[in-house]
C-alpha cells in the first residue's frame, strides 16, 4: 500500500499539507509535518569520506545536523548557492537533519484525490522515494517520501559519518 494512502486514510479524507521546494526545473514536496524550519544556506563543516551529496554538518542550536544536498543526491546537475538556496531543517525519526533545496516556494493543500501514484518508470527511475505526484490547477509536485529517502541505506551513512 503507498504511503499517500496510509497517510490519506489516517486523515479520513481530510487535505494533506506539503512544502513546496524546487530542484533545478522541477518541484518537490515533501510533508509540512516533518519540517521543523528553513534557513538560508550557510557554511558547513565538511566529513572526511562522507558521500558527495552529504555537504558536512552544521551547528544548530546545539545540534548538529547533518546537511544534504538534494541537487546532488537525485544527479540534477551541478549545484549553486545562491540568496534563494534553502535548508529545510527536518525532523525524522527524532533525527534532525537539513536537506538543501535551490529554493521554497509556498505550502500546498492537496486533497487525497489530488494525489497520484508515481509512474512506474522502470530502472531510469527510483520511484520507491515518491509518495506520488500531488496536482494543483497546472501545477505538478513530486512529492518525496521523506522518511524512507532519509533513512535509505545510503542515507545511513548520516549517522555513521556524524557519530
């Protein structure tokens, strides 16, 4: 069962709320529960031997937070920093880690019917991070499974390369 009906079952048919963040050409969202804030795009600390799309760590009151680049993890070329690049800060799992978006764009209601399972794509695609593509009026959303994107097993490596 997808995780957009689970979701949407629990809500009884109430609307689900995502965040809405581009990605090169491309807008993602991913569920407004798991956002704990943004920020802007600040320097981070690199880890010796943490994958490419793992930027470092930052200090955030206190906690440090590993810091992904999205741009990189899903090969959408080569990115940059700019005032428009956003951190979202997520809590997962009781984990609090950072994904870097290129830019945020509003918070989007979408009623279950609004959703649609993602296309089977085959091997050019990993469909198994999608929840489904949320349509509004002519926009279309990717929307990311957040939790089981960040906890993937080459996701993992946060927590190794952290502790």
């Amino acid at each position: 069962m997808h995780e957009i009906n689970k979701q949407a079952e629990a809500a009884t048919g109430k609307a689900l709320e995502f965040l809405a963040f581009t990605l090169g050409q491309e807008e993602y969202g991913v569920d407004i529960q798991k956002v704990q804030e943004l920020r802007g795009y600040d320097t981070v600390t690199r880890i010796a031997n943490a994958p490419e799309h793992i930027k470092g760590v930052v200090n955030l009151r206190g906690i440090i937070v590993p810091i992904v680049d999205m741009r990189i993890k899903f090969n959408l070329g080569t990115p940059s920093y700019d005032q428009f690049t956003v951190v979202i800060i997520l809590n997962i799992a009781s984990r609090v880690m950072g994904m870097v978006v290129d830019s945020v764009s509003d918070v989007i209601t979408l009623s279950p019917e609004q959703v649609r399972p993602a296309p089977e794509m085959g091997a050019l695609l990993d469909t198994e991070y999608l929840i489904g593509l949320g349509t509004l009026d002519e926009r279309m959303l990717i929307l990311v499974d957040i939790d089981k994107l960040m906890s993937s097993s080459d996701m993992a490596l946060i927590e190794r390369a952290t502790l």
